[in-house]
C-alpha cells in the first residue's frame, strides 16, 4: 500500500484516496507494509472513546425502538416502541386518566400475544396504564444501562479497553 500527499499536504492511501490525516509527513510517495498502515490509521484514545460512545448510543436507540413486553392483559404481550408508536402510547395513557370516562372505558392498543399473533386488543384504563409504566420502565432500562457503558467508556485508559465496552 502506497501512502502519498496531495498538494494541500494531506495524506492519502491509494486503496480509497480517503486522507489520512497525519500532519508532518514528508513529500513524495512512501511505501508502508499493511500493519504500518493499520498502524497509522488506529484511533486515538479520544477517537474511539467518540466512536465507541455512538456504537452504544446507537444500540441503545435500537433497543428502546425495538419493542417491549407487558402483561397488563394477564399474560405476557410485546407491544412496539417505534417513536409513533411511543406517542400513540402516551395519547392512550393520557386519554384513561381523564375525568369522566364511562366505567366500561377502553381503548384498542396494537400488541401481540406470546405467540406472536399481532392484534388490536381492548384495554381498560388500568391496563394502559401498566402498559405504560412497563414501556416507560424498559426505554429507562435500556437508558440506565447506556449510562452506565458511557461511563466505562469514558473511564477507560486504552483503546483496547474502550472498544472492549459493548452493548
């Protein structure tokens, strides 16, 4: 692999022309082995504490987003958590605290059941509500826990150590 400077003095490679980034190297074009390369492009501390931070992030986003279970109905159902689904959620949570509702009040919520039959199952007041409290309980667990990583990654010393730190 070739590494050489353009005329601005950036470094780049000649497997993808992307630059380099790495100041103070001389005119013309250098020859390096792979792992001079590897070696060249390895993150600084700072770098793959950033990068690692938005790997755990991103998981985290796709947790929450992924779904959840509750068994306000009396058995165990997974309810979705896409953003519109959240929202959907807290207009339904809303609605069952509001003065005046009938005794028989209910409202349709999309879930599915253990064996992953997807319906729009009636749901009293009550039970919305413990849908909600159990939606609300696993987007601050999937945020307690990248919380958490987020500081083991900011904590460590390495570049092994912070790209050690996965979801």
């Amino acid at each position: 692999m070739a590494i050489w400077k353009d005329a601005s003095g950036q470094l780049h490679d000649d497997m993808d022309g992307a630059a380099l980034g790495l100041p103070g190297w001389p005119d013309g074009l250098v020859k390096l082995t792979d792992s001079q390369v590897a070696a060249l492009k390895k993150p600084t501390l700072e770098q793959a504490k950033a990068e690692q931070t938005d790997v755990v992030s991103s998981a985290c986003q796709t947790t929450i987003l992924a779904g959840f279970s509750s068994s306000a109905l009396g058995s165990a159902h997974t309810y979705p958590a896409q953003l519109v689904d959240q929202q959907n959620l807290s207009a339904s949570v809303l609605a069952s605290v509001m003065p005046g509702l009938s005794s028989g009040w209910t409202t349709p919520f999309w879930c599915a059941d253990s064996n992953g039959n997807w319906s729009y199952a009636d749901h009293t007041a009550a039970q919305i509500q413990r849908v909600g409290q159990d939606g609300k309980a696993a987007i601050l667990a999937a945020i307690e826990k990248k919380v958490g990583l987020v500081a083991q990654i900011n904590a460590a010393t390495s570049v092994s150590a912070v790209q050690a730190i996965t979801w």
